[in-house]
C-alpha cells in the first residue's frame, strides 16, 4: 500500500502552485521516469487522500489496456488515487443528503484530477483524467461505456481490495471512498502493488442490508437487481421511462404507470444528477481502521444504528418480473412497495448478448434445470456457443461443445430484435429465421433465468 501522510490540502477550486524551485531537482524530463516521491507529495498537494501508481503494462489491467490506449496511446503510468467521502451522510435513510455526498465528493474527485493534469503540464508531462463516473461513453451503451476501471486500478496500486458487496475497501477510509484515475505518458520511479491482506471482514452486514438480495452470502452478486434499483434512474431505467412517456395516450395512461413522485424524482435527477436508490452496502460496511473501531465497540449498537433503519425503511423497490429479486424484497422486506419495470438492458450485438448472459442470470430460477444449450447465429454476425446451466451456476463457451440438450439457430438481427421485444417469436419460428431443436421446456427454462 501506498505510505498515508499527513499533509496540508489546498482548496481545489485553486489553481494549484508547485514551487519551481522545490521541484527541479525532483524533476525529470518525459523521457525519463519521474520521482516516485515528487508525483505523490503532488498528488496530496492537490487534495487527494491516497494514492498509488501502476504501470500500463501490469497483468491487472489485460481488460482495460485497448480502452485505455485507445484513449490515450501514450499511456505509461497510471497514477490512481482516494478521495474520502464523510460517513453519516452516507447511512442516512433519506436519500437525498446520501446522494449529495456521492455528487460532491464525485466532483471533488474530477477536480483534483483535473488539477493534477494541469500541474504535470507545466513540467510537458502529458496526462489524461478520465471521469470518475459520468459523463461516459454512452454511444457504447450497453457495452462497455467506461474508459478505466477504477476499482481494478486502485486495486492493482495498492488503495485496497473488493468486498464481497464488490466495492473497494481502503485499509484506513474503508468503502466510503471514491476513485479516480490518471493517465501520464511517462513512467516513474517506483510503482505499487495490491495489499496483502483484505480489509473486507465478511461480516454480511451488506447482504442484510441490500433490499433486492443482490448480494448472497456466499458471495454471489445479482448484478441485475443492483442494477434495476439502485440505477433506476439511470441509463436503461431512464429509457425505460422514456418508453411509457412515448407508450402513454394520456396522462392519465402515463400515471398508472408513473406515479407523480417517480415523475419528479426524475426530474430531480435530471436536473441535478442522477440519484442512486439504496447503496446501502457501503453505508453498513465496518470495515477500514477509522471505521471498525465502532463495530468492534459494541456490535449490537452499530447495527442498531446504521442497518436498522435502512431495513426498516418504507419504499418502493425496482424489480424485473420473474426475478430472484422480486422474491427477496417479498419474502424478506414485506413492508416495502414492490414495483415491476423493465430494466432497459438490451444487446445490439450478438458478443453483447453472450457477455450479458452472466449478468442478467438469476440463480434461483434456475433451480433444477441442468441443460446443454448450443446457439449458432447467421446472417450479419456469424457466431457459435454453447450456455451450460447446471447447479444453479452459468457457464459461456465459445464454439459448440459438449452434447447439446437443445439447439437455436438463429439470423442474428432477428434475435437482436427478439430479445429488443421488436419481432415476434412466433413469426420469426414460422418464417425459419429462428429455429429450435430439442424439449421446449428447456427453452421455457432458459427464458426463466433470464428476466428482463
């Protein structure tokens, strides 16, 4: 991990000063490395908390490297750093004093980055601050929208290591932190490496505390309910909502199926940036030295305190029907309102809807289906797999392998406009644009791990 120390912060709405003469013997041209210590007491400077250093061609960063050098070819170093957020902000139950502190810090976050850009530009090192979160590439959606991962960076530069809630935790701030990232053009003197030890300490107070179960206390996480609620104002929420605007004849149409509240509450988002819907997770999480202290105190109290009140929590739930997330919030949260919606996640490509099978998988309607699916697309994209369901567990392998229990051949745009509920499977079976060979129930079992 990278050393913490204690230094003053300057006010980041500042431009920020480096005293040339301080410098210059620290200094190094872009053609040589930098001073490991020069970069970082910079980085303090301009207000981060911690920060950590990783070099572009670390095995960490396999996934992102093309996204990265498509951004920014020039990429040798990747500086990545902490910025604390404060904590009883952040447990609140009222939504809107949580989600100020998300969008402060976030453009704290940017801003000190910004700065930190500027300052290497002085001294003709290039550098590159993707944003922390929005705005993104949002012609990708629903692809890959971001240009950095910021959690594997951190990850990789020593800042922490993922929860099972899959936030990272920072060994002294804990999860309520918020990353971010640089990229520069030269390399410097020393980088970091990952912690050896996790900060997590697998109390599940984060799996008690999520109100659509997408945590399992096994570790398995439900990225789509995550989705569906937390982000429900979001990217495939907002389209979402766009489409019963369009679909509604009147208003009185379009209140049956938005209420006056969710219609403000997008217009707050709208106008002031999108808010999240729980992040719970992080507000329960004990872990990181300046956080445990009152967990280990006396437990019974903290859970009184913090978990309690968001459990207790009257409010409405976005769930997909037929989810493993709809039959958590009945089952374990009857007092809140759950409310059907479609979560707006269709594929435009058929590698997009084989990559978003893991994601979109819901484990306990799986129950009791072990099956061998072989998919083969013609038409505009060409493309094999076989999806193996067994065990309550997913599997995608490119190419046909294995015996299959039932077969789809299919034209690519058809099934794309399938899945976009565009074309009629029916129609599309008739036609022989979509063919199926094997026991429909097999097909009924795939549609059902598979809500959308």
């Amino acid at each position: 991990m990278s050393q913490l120390t204690e230094l003053p912060m300057i006010d980041i709405q500042e431009p920020l000063s480096i005293d040339s003469k301080e410098c210059s013997t620290n200094f190094h041209s872009s053609s040589s490395p930098l001073a490991r210590d020069w970069l970082y007491r910079l980085c303090l400077d301009a207000g981060a908390d911690d920060v950590g250093f990783v070099e572009i061609n670390r095995p960490e960063l396999d996934q992102d490297r093309p996204d990265i050098l498509s951004t920014f070819p020039r990429t040798k170093t990747l500086i990545s750093f902490v910025i604390r957020m404060n904590r009883e902000p952040i447990r609140s139950s009222a939504r809107s004093v949580a989600n100020l502190e998300f969008h402060h810090t976030a453009d704290q976050v940017n801003e000190v980055a910004r700065d930190i850009v500027k300052a290497l530009e002085a001294k003709e090192v290039r550098a590159l601050n993707p944003a922390m979160g929005f705005p993104m590439e949002m012609d990708q959606f629903p692809g890959k929208i971001w240009v950095v991962s910021h959690k594997i960076v951190a990850v990789a530069a020593g800042l922490g290591q993922m929860g099972i809630h899959r936030n990272v935790i920072h060994p002294k701030f804990g999860n309520f932190i918020l990353l971010g990232t640089i990229l520069i053009d030269t390399e410097i003197t020393m980088t970091d490496t990952p912690i050896n030890d996790n900060p997590c300490m697998e109390c599940k107070l984060c799996v008690a505390a999520c109100p659509v179960g997408a945590i399992g206390q096994d570790g398995h996480f439900n990225f789509s309910a995550c989705y569906t609620h937390n982000y429900r104002e979001f990217m495939g929420g907002f389209t979402n909502w766009v489409e019963n605007v369009v679909e509604s004849q009147t208003a009185k149409q379009y209140r049956e199926k938005v209420n006056d509240a969710e219609s403000a509450s997008m217009w707050q988002s709208l106008s002031f940036g999108a808010n999240y819907k729980a992040a719970y997770c992080l507000a329960v999480c004990p872990a990181g030295e300046e956080v445990n202290k009152s967990f280990h105190a006396n437990r019974k109290e903290y859970v009184a305190d913090i978990v309690k009140p968001l459990q207790k929590k009257e409010e409405t739930i976005y769930v997909v029907q037929g989810s493993d997330a709809k039959n958590h919030v009945m089952k374990r949260f009857p007092h809140k309102q759950v409310k059907t919606v479609e979560n707006g996640l269709r594929p435009r490509s058929i590698k997009g809807f084989f990559d978003g099978l893991p994601l979109l998988f819901q484990r306990h309607k799986a129950e009791g289906l072990t099956a061998t699916y072989h998919f083969t697309f013609t038409g505009k994209e060409t493309s094999q797999a076989t999806v193996i369901i067994r065990k309550k567990t997913l599997q995608v392998i490119d190419g046909h392998q294995s015996h299959a229990d039932f077969q789809i051949t299919a034209d690519s745009q058809t099934w794309l406009g399938f899945l976009a509920k565009e074309r009629n499977l029916l129609w599309a079976v008739l036609r022989r644009k979509i063919r199926v060979k094997g026991p429909l129930i097999l097909l009924q079992g795939f549609r059902r791990c598979f809500p959308s």
